[in-house]
C-alpha cells in the first residue's frame, strides 16, 4: 500500500494533517490550521514544492 495523507482535527478544534506510510506509520505532520481547506492546501504545497527537496544537517 502506498503512503497517505490524513487530515483529522485535534482538541483544540484546529486542522491538522499526517503522512502515513504504507506500513501505516506516522511519518510527518502538519502544522494547525483555522479551516481544512487551509490544510488541504498546506499538503498540495508539499506535494508540489517538496518533491526532490534535498537533506541537510543544521547540527553540525
């Protein structure tokens, strides 16, 4: 199975999201958002802007 997206809401009624991967796993999460379509939108920047981002070490 591939990897997913969930958007769910958290006790503070806000928006958030997670990237799961195919084993089910919780990956990344998301900031909160006021409304869910903030939050989809928060994803579709991820999706388009983060595809081939590259790995750096800032502690060191």
């Amino acid at each position: 199975m591939a990897g997913k997206f969930e958007i769910y809401t958290d006790k503070a009624g806000k928006h958030r999201f997670r990237l799961k991967a195919g084993n089910g796993e919780i990956i990344a999460v998301g900031e909160a958002y006021e409304s869910e379509a903030g939050c989809r939108n928060g994803i579709a920047s991820i999706k388009k802007n983060a595809p081939d981002a590259p790995i750096v070490n800032v502690g060191e």
